[in-house]
C-alpha cells in the first residue's frame, strides 16, 4: 500500500455460471474472519473485504445475487458487508438494457435493503477512485454492503472476437470513433501520454511473447498452510481413522447435552425429550437419529473439531428430531448444549438458514473451503429441495476439485424416503449425484441405522481426507426401533459401507437395498416367516465398497440369486449405477442378478397415499417372490 503495509488478494474461482460465485465467495470471508478471530464466531470484520464484481445483466437477473444480498445482515452469515461493484457495459452479451430490467438502473435490484448504490461515469477515473474510496469507508464504519454501479461500455462486444455491430449497429458506430479512455484523461489532465502509452505497450507484448514461450500452464494457486493436514485426489488406506467411542465418554457428553442453565424455562415436552436422552446415553434406551447425531456432533467438539451447521428449521429439525437450540418457554432465549460442553471447546454454530438453497449452500460450500478442519453441514428442509441449488452442486461441489484441484469437505444432508408424501416429498435425487460422482469426487452415504449416522460423521471429520459428503437422512425411520442402536454400537470402531445381515446365515437369497426399504424389507421376511433370505444395506454408494460387497455375499455361499431391491422407479435412484456394477460381482460367483423397483416414472412419486401403499407393499412382494426378468 501507500503506507507500506501489505494486503493479501485472494482471487475466488469463478466458473461461467453467471453470479453463482457469489455466495461462495462470502463463505469464504466469513470463514477467513473466523480464523483471524481465533475461532471466535465475534469477529473484526475489517480483516477481511469482500469485493464481488458482477455484470449489469447477471446482477439484474440472476436470483442467486438477490440471495446472497439477503445474508447481509443475518447474524450466521453477515461479514461486516460486501462491496458489490457492477461492471455496467449496458448490454448483456447482444441484450440492451430495456430487455434486462424492468428498473432504470441493473442496480435497483439492491434498493430491496437499505445499502447506498453509487452510479459513477466509468468514463472519470477521478469519480472512479472518489466513490471506491466512499464505499470503502462506508462499508468500515456501517458493515454494510456497498453498491458501485460503473457506468460504461464495451468496445469491442461481448469478446474481442464478437462483432456487436450486428446486434447494436448504431451504438458500436459511436463506440468506433470515440477516443479511448486514456487519451480522453490525459487531455483532461493537460498530460503527453506519448511515452507512457509506449511504454505499456512494449511491457504487454514482451509478456504476450514469453508467455507464448512457455511449455505448460503455470501453477497459479495454492493452498494455504490450514490445508497442509489435509488430503485430497484418491483416497489412501493410511486415511483411515477409527470413530468408536467409550461408553464412558458417551455418558459424560450426554450428562452435558441435557443440562440446561438455572433458571431456564424447558417446554414441558422438551423436559420429556431431555429425560430419553439421558436413558439414551447411559445405555437405558435405543439411541435413535437425532440423539446420535448430538453425540457425534459433542464428541468432536470435544476433540478439538468445530462444527458449523445451518439449513431450513435446521435448529429444531424438519422432523422435530434435532432440538439443537433449546427454546426457553417465557423468555425465548435460547441455550445451544452442544456449544457448552466445555470451556475450551472450539466454536459451535448452529443456525436456521433463510429458505434459500444455491445462496445458503454456496455460502456453506465456500466456508468449507477456508476451514478444513471444521465439520460444515447444509441441511435441506425436505431433499428435493437440493434442486434449488444444483449450480452450486454441478460447479462447486462435484466438480472444483478436478477443475481447479480445490478440495472442500462440505456435508450435505438430504432427508430422503418414500412415505407417501408425494412427488415433491420423497425423493432427494439420489441418481443426479450418482451420476457426478467419478474420480473418488465426492461420498454418497445412506445410513442404515443411529450408530451408522454416528460414525459416518465422525468418520469425515477425523479422516484427513476432504471430500464432499451426500448424505440421504431418513424421515419416519428417525425414530423407528429398527433403525435405532445401542450404545455399544457406537462404541464400534468405524462405519460400515455395507452392513451384512446378523439374522440370517448360509441364504438361498441375498437382497441388497439402501435407506429405509431395507428395513420393510426385513419387516416383511418377519411376516414371512422367511429363513433363506439375507438382507444387505448399502450405506455407502460412492465410492462404491467392491470388497465389502464380495465379503457379504461370500458370507452365504449356497446363495443362489441376488436381488437389487430400491423404491425409487426405475430411472431414478441407484439402479442405473447399481446393476452394472453388480452384475460383475455376481456373474464371477456363478449367480443370478435381478431387480426389483418401481416401474419408470416422470414423476418421483405418487401423490396418492393409497397408491403409494399399495405399491410399497407388491414391491415387498416381488422381492420374495418374484424369480424372473430384471
């Protein structure tokens, strides 16, 4: 600087999708301040500035900017303000302004909140550098965000090999004679420019020429030193780390998480819901979904691993499963127990989101990305919801690794199931990330019981590796006794990809299934009656488990079928990715594959309660009885 201070710039990777960096680029300074403050969620916002610059027709139509503007001033996102500078070329691409926006200015968009918007001739570099400066101070002394519409042109259309006359005739003839910006100041200034311009332009073409020399593409990043415990690319068995823990342990962070402060007023139903958890803890009661959870998130905290969690009625639970942030009954304050275990622990945030999905989840997506060693979660209201945010999927999540070797460990989780709720209820889309994942990008999980979910996050917390994590949480089966564990069970050493069946030994028939239908499925060979019939759950489906998979069925080597058994319809769920990959398994042990799911379908579900029951139930059937097709 002027004073001699230095100041890092750090350049977000942006891909084409107009905007959807945006939210990306505010995690990311959310997170930076964090670290700066020591991991303390108070912050001097000053630390760091985001700039965003945008075009005058994405700020003006893309969605996502309006979500991302809306996190200014909410507390689980807010960074102290964000300087948004429109680059207003007024045309978008071949579009003219009265084709993009119905307002006079592409910047009216942020008279929605009360931020000052600055319209400056881009034309007056003086002007240019008076508002910066304005913006900036503004921005430090309110923490708010800042808009600075620059009002220019493009001179040579969209790209210097675009030829915009064919779109605007007229205003590229103008555009053609009128003189370039650094002779019209120069005039102004009463300044010969004759050197300085030739000056330039001899130091921009001796670094076109020796770029043009150069054998391979620089590196032009990389990582921080946070990262440097830290893995990327193939996973390696030396990864691995072990997430059972001691009963002992599981009891005094139960004691913790039902403790409450003196004084504070428990809805009468909470204090019920406190009490089961206690019994949980202590080994009384089956530990269900959202009680393993806790214990997974307390252990952690207590390890050392800060965790951060935001989404859609995320602090109670869509499901009324979570009670993460207790409610006092008179004064509505509210007490995090997860946030208290001990003095020393490190920050816990857990926060209902805006119902957003491509802002909140970028936003989470882009935090991962400056805090490794934090356990960050977007939670959905409903999976389906995710839809929303499939930019930030496609670009980000499954895809910023291999374009710009940039690692993330961001969870996503999806309640998914098929319960009769209807199309827009059930599904999470479980085939759209099946069909992203290659290349060890990402882990697609569903976990088949409490204990599971327990060492599933354990497991991506404690393993050096960072990789995204999908993760399809249940619905009615949060509760379910089936689904429920011990505390036994997670005291287990690690999570299993696949879970083999304890019930039956030495099957005719082996049944693979992942989620909740492996659970009706063991309910029906109940009905049944049904001995030579084991039942396998996928929990992990990328990357998928080959030698678990091998190990469970050599498990029944009098098997004689298997059968892929999914509720989805046919061209949804896993089975386009499952049979294949199966069929090899089975074909080199001398068995038979088929399938049983839903037939084909526009539509994710029914939306009749009935017709969902009725198919449920031949879909059970044919999984017992049914010994032709595929």
């Amino acid at each position: 600087t002027a004073h001699g201070k230095e100041i890092g710039i750090h350049l977000v990777s942006n891909p084409s999708h107009l905007e959807a960096v945006d939210p990306v680029a505010v995690g990311r300074a959310r997170a930076k301040l964090t670290r700066y403050a020591g991991g303390k969620t108070e912050f001097d916002a000053n630390k760091v500035v985001p700039i965003v610059m945008h075009g005058d027709a994405a700020f003006a139509g893309q969605g996502i900017f309006a979500e991302t503007l809306n996190f200014a001033d909410l507390k689980a996102y807010s960074v102290g303000g964000t300087i948004q500078i429109i680059v207003n070329n007024l045309i978008g691409f071949t579009t003219r302004p009265v084709q993009e926006h119905s307002s006079r200015y592409a910047a009216d968009l942020a008279k929605r909140q009360n931020v000052p918007v600055f319209h400056v001739n881009a034309e007056d570099p003086d002007a240019v550098v008076r508002v910066g400066q304005i913006a900036a101070d503004y921005r430090a002394t309110f923490g708010s965000d800042v808009v600075v519409d620059l009002i220019g042109y493009r001179r040579h259309g969209h790209s210097e090999v675009d030829d915009p006359t064919i779109t605007q005739p007229r205003l590229y003839e103008r555009i053609k004679n009128h003189p370039p910006l650094w002779r019209l100041y120069a005039e102004r200034v009463g300044v010969d420019a004759t050197k300085t311009v030739a000056a330039v332009r001899a130091e921009y073409e001796i670094e076109q020429t020796k770029a043009g020399q150069l054998k391979k593409n620089p590196h032009l990043r990389q990582l921080p030193p946070y990262w440097s415990a830290f893995h990327r690319g193939k996973f390696r068995p030396e990864y691995e780390a072990e997430t059972g823990v001691s009963a002992e342990k599981l009891a005094e962070i139960t004691d913790a998480l039902v403790r409450v402060p003196e004084g504070f007023h428990i809805h009468p139903k909470i204090v019920k819901l406190l009490e089961q958890r206690a019994e949980m803890g202590h080994g009384k009661r089956a530990i269900d979904y959202g009680f393993a959870e806790a214990l997974a998130f307390g252990s952690l905290l207590l390890e050392g691993t800060p965790l951060r969690l935001t989404g859609q009625d995320t602090q109670r639970g869509t499901f009324n499963q979570r009670h993460a942030v207790l409610v006092d009954a008179e004064s509505e304050e509210t007490y995090v127990p997860l946030a208290n275990l001990a003095p020393s622990q490190p920050f816990c945030e857990i926060h209902n989101s805006p119902l957003s999905e491509a802002g909140c989840l970028g936003f989470e997506y882009g935090f991962s990305r400056d805090y490794p060693e934090a356990l960050v979660l977007w939670e959905a209201q409903f999976g389906d919801f995710v839809n929303g945010a499939q930019v930030i999927i496609d670009q980000f999540i499954s895809a910023g690794e291999d374009k710009w070797d940039l690692p993330s460990g961001v969870v996503l989780l999806l309640p998914h199931g098929f319960e009769g709720q209807g199309p827009e209820h059930s599904s999470a889309r479980l085939e759209r990330f099946l069909q992203l994942a290659a290349e060890e990008n990402m882990q697609i999980c569903q976990p088949s019981s409490a204990a599971q979910y327990f060492h599933m996050l354990r497991r991506q917390a404690r393993r050096p590796w960072r990789k995204p994590l999908i993760v399809f949480t249940p619905k009615s089966m949060l509760r379910h006794p089936e689904a429920s564990s011990n505390v036994e069970d997670l005291t287990q050493p690690h999570f299993l990809p696949v879970v083999p069946d304890r019930e039956i030994a030495d099957a005719k028939h082996v049944l693979i299934a992942s989620g909740k239908v492996g659970h009706e499925l063991k309910a029906e060979r109940r009905k049944r009656k049904d001995t030579g019939t084991a039942i396998l759950f996928l929990d992990q489906l990328y990357p998928l488990p080959r030698p678990e998979i091998a190990a469970a069925l050599d498990a029944h080597p009098n098997a004689r079928e298997v059968i892929w058994v999914q509720e989805e319809p046919r061209n949804m769920g896993a089975f386009f990715y499952v049979m294949p990959r199966l069929t090899q398994l089975v074909q080199e042990r001398g068995l038979s594959l088929r399938s049983v799911k839903r037939s084909s379908s526009a539509s994710p579900a029914t939306g009749s309660a009935k017709a969902h029951e009725l198919e449920q139930k031949t879909l059970l059937s044919l999984a017992f009885t049914t010994t032709s097709g595929r």
